[in-house]
C-alpha cells in the first residue's frame, strides 16, 4: 500500500498576489489581496448609484460656481453623469470590483468620458461627505417610497373594513375570548398601527434637513465653495452645521432601522393573526390558493407561508437594527470605515420592507372572511359578563361588588352546563340581588357592540362608521401629499440632469 501523500500546511490566508491600489496617495501601488478583498464594497453600495450620481451633479455646481470648473467641464461633467446613469439604469454598466465602492466606479467611469473635467470633480469632496449624502438621499426616496406602500395597505385594510359593515367578531385578550367587536374594528386596528408607522417616516423625512456634502472628510474644504448651492440642489434645508458629525453620523439610518423595526413587527401581528385565524381551530378566514402553499409530503395541506414569511421577515429586520447600532456604538469621531458596514443592513431591511408591504397588502385585500364562523365565535354568551356587571353599577352597585356577583353566577352557569344568558331569573336575583332579569333577553353580540358608543375608539357601529371616515379621509390627504411630494422630488433631481449649463 502506497504511503499517505504529506500533508499540507494549511495555503496562507491572502493569496501573495497583490492586487493593485485604485488609489495610491503616499502608499506603494500594491494592496494585501485580503485587504482588498474585505474593502469591496461595490457588490452593495452600487444600490446608491443614482444618489451617488445626484450628489455629483450638485457638487459640479459649486465647482463651477467657484470657477473650479469650466462651463465646458460641467457640461462635459452633466453629461457624462447622464451617460453613467443610463447604462447602470439599463445594466451596460461594467462594475469593477477592484475599484472598490460605487463612488469609485463611477468616479472611473466620469473619467474615461470627460477626461481632464471628470478627474476636476472631487475637489473639496471626500468619500466621506459624499457617502454620507448618498445615503441620506436614498434613505429619502426609500421613506418616501415606503409611505407610499404603506398607504396601499392602509387603503387595503380601510376598503375591507367597509365592506364587512357592521359583521362581528370574537375580540380577545390573552387569546381568550373577551368580548365581542366589529370585524371592522379590528380592520381599522391595524390600520391604526400603520398610519402611525407612516407619521414616524414622515417625521424622519421632515429631520433630513442637513446636507454632508461640504463637510470633506472631516473638517470642510479651504475651497471658496458655498455649500448652499449644493443643498438647495438636492432638497436640502441647509448645509450640515458641523462637518465631523456630517460624516460620521448614522443617525438618521438608526431611526429609519428603528421605524421600520417597530413597522416590521406591526406586520408580524397582522400576519400571526391571519395565520392563526386561516387554521381549522380558528377557521375565520380563508387565502385564496395564489396566496398559499402546500406541502411537499402531504397533498392535503394548504399552508397560509405568505403570511408566515411576513411574520419571519420580522427578525431580520430587528436584526438589521441591532447590527447597526452595535457598528456604531463606542466608534470615536468622526469618519472610520467601520461605518461601510452600515449599508448592508440599511439596505436589507429597506428591500424587505419593499417585499413585505406588497405582501401584507395582497394578504389585507384577498383574504376571504367567514363571516358565519365569526358571528358564532362572536356570540358567546359568556362575553356579555361584563355588560351584565356594567348593568348592576348603573343601578347602583359598586363595581367590585357586581364583578364578584358575576363572577359567581358565571361560575353558577358553567356548572350547571348552561350559558349565562339561560340562567332563570330566580337565580340570576339569587346571585344581583340589585339586577334586572330582563336585560340577560338584551345581551345578543349585536346588543353589546352597540352598547360601547361612549367611548370614542369603541367598537360601537356608529364609532366605527366615523372612525373608518376619518381614517380614509386621512389617508386620502395622505395620498394627495405623498403624490406632491414626489412629482417635487422627481423635478429637482431631473433639473440636475437638465439645467444649469454654464449657471451656477
Ligand atoms: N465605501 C466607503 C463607505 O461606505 C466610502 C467612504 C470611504 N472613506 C474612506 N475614508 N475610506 O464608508
């Protein structure tokens, strides 16, 4: 028997062939392969390609302003731009890993179109200023966006709660029946949740005011640029008020992983419910096939996955979150290229919440109610106790006293096998010695819903009636605003493109 081949140390880690350097400075033109392996970033970031873009052309603007570029070398530099972001826009764009980021290719590119104009562009301009600006562009698009989403599932929830109209459900609290409700109410419950999500991306679009761009890698530029061009360019309120937190901030991606974090798990509820509500115990609604699966074992199985993989997204969302603020916590001022790891994360959870939105929407606008089911499940007698012990307080009862009094005569009808509402009337005085036997004749689902018009949010028909009014009237404004907002978006950034030749 021939002897064992000698093992083999292990190859080193980094292949000995160094890479060369896209960028040298006072470094020699080779890179540890390791080293350049671990700074490519360009198979991500080219997400912010158009921002990256939209900040170069308000940047060429200050140059110009200054002189820093020729009217000849901005147009050069405008076109060339609009030449880059046709060819990524239709996927002629060659990415080149060794490169490094998106801001390089780019770069590179503008360089081989415009020559000498193209290499004038990042004067008084660090990566760090201007990774920071891209994100804070993309992170208004994708809230602006996402909004938008969120008003789709909002009307989604709002349509179906008119059309059920007064049809009833169980209400529960610790998964046990409680009391009852309009099927409507619990519509416009989780309506609610997402018209707040919705207030909490609107307030974080109303706190990007302060454009990085300017801020240069740490302390500004000693170029006369007047970073207010810039801004005024791209939307913004002002030019950041102190470059080293312009640069090395990640606030705003933090608040939006923290929103969509508390958004993600307002959808892992809507979807654990209609999960739990599609199984056979529960039977209350129904997905129809397109929005099923089945199992790869058992034929019979009908699996309600779109509303799990909603309610799994969840996790890695909050995941995202705690990512982030783990890169970020304890890093000293002002850039360190920790912060490259902030993309990733940022820009999952962004592409889940543009899956999961459509998704919940489909699930909101599709299910099929059983609406018999839910009246029955809504019609247990033993959710009128309440009512019965509200009763006895308006006839003067103290309310702990009534509560035990109830309390007992349930006790009372669970032994003796009947419903509360069967109680005789003998026994129920024997129990609310200061009650009316009648009213057990007036406790019916409808009859305790009906009851809750006192309160304002309550499940009474009426309340609900306004509430949905209200509610759509809100998110028809919403929409009318949303579309504002984006038509004035979608003509400041096209007048980057367009205008401004030879203006500053
Ligand atoms: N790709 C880098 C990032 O995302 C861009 C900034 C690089 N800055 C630097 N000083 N190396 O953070």
């Amino acid at each position: 028997m021939a002897a064992a081949p000698p093992r083999k140390a292990n190859p080193p880690a980094a292949s000995p062939a160094a890479p060369a350097r896209h960028l040298a400075g006072r470094l020699s033109g080779k890179v540890s392969s390791v080293l350049a392996r671990a700074s490519v970033s360009v198979g991500f970031d080219r997400a912010l390609a158009r921002e990256d873009i939209w900040g170069s052309l308000a940047h060429a603007r200050a140059l110009l302003a200054i002189g820093a570029l020729s009217g000849e070398d901005f147009r050069a530099i405008q076109r060339g731009l609009g030449e880059i972001r046709a060819e990524i826009g239709s996927g002629a764009f060659h990415w080149d890993e060794a490169l490094e980021d998106v801001h390089m290719n780019i770069e590179k590119a503008l360089i081989a179109k415009a020559g000498e104009a193209g290499a004038k562009l990042h004067a008084g301009r660090s990566r760090n200023d201007q990774v920071a600006t891209d994100e804070l562009l993309f992170l208004k698009k994708t809230a602006l966006r996402q909004r938008g989403f969120l008003l789709d599932l909002r009307e989604a929830l709002l349509a179906r709660a008119e059309e059920v109209g007064e049809a009833l459900a169980p209400g529960y609290t610790h998964l046990q029946r409680a009391q009852p409700v309009l099927l409507a109410h619990w519509l416009l419950a989780h309506q609610e949740a997402f018209a707040r999500d919705a207030d909490r991306f609107l307030s974080l679009e109303g706190r990007l005011k302060w454009l990085p761009l300017g801020s240069g890698a740490l302390a500004g530029t000693s170029l006369p640029i007047d970073p207010e061009i810039a801004a005024a360019a791209l939307g913004f309120a002002s030019p950041a008020r102190n470059s080293l937190d312009a640069v090395s901030s990640r606030d705003a991606l933090l608040e939006y992983l923290a929103f969509a974090a508390i958004l993600a798990v307002n959808l892992s509820r809507l979807a654990e419910e209609m999960a739990l509500w599609s199984s056979a115990e529960f039977g209350f609604l129904s997905f129809p096939d397109s929005l099923a699966t089945t199992s790869s074992m058992m034929p019979q199985k009908k699996n309600p996955d779109g509303a799990e993989l909603l309610r799994g997204k969840a996790g890695r969302v909050i995941g995202s979150l705690v990512s982030l603020l783990v890169v970020v916590k304890g890093l000293p001022l002002s850039y360190n290229r920790d912060l490259q790891e902030d993309k990733e994360p940022f820009l999952d959870a962004a592409s889940t919440l543009d899956l999961s939105l459509p998704l919940a929407a489909s699930l909101a606008r599709e299910a099929t109610f059983n609406l018999p089911r839910l009246r029955e499940a809504a019609s247990d007698p033993f959710m009128a106790a309440t009512d019965v012990a509200e009763a006895l307080v308006l006839r003067g009862t103290p309310f702990r006293e009534a509560h035990r009094e109830v309390g007992a005569l349930v006790a009372f009808a669970l032994e003796r096998g009947i419903s509360l509402l069967e109680v005789t009337p003998e026994d129920f005085l024997s129990f609310c010695p200061q009650g009316d036997p009648a009213l057990l004749r007036r406790l019916g689902p409808e009859d305790l819903t009906r009851a809750r018009g006192s309160t304002l949010g309550g499940t009474a028909p009426e309340r609900v009636r306004e509430n949905l009014a209200r509610a759509s009237a809100r998110a028809l404004a919403e929409r009318e605003r949303l579309i504002a907002e984006i038509r004035e978006r979608d003509l400041l950034l096209q007048a980057l493109l367009e205008t401004g030749e030879g203006t500053p």
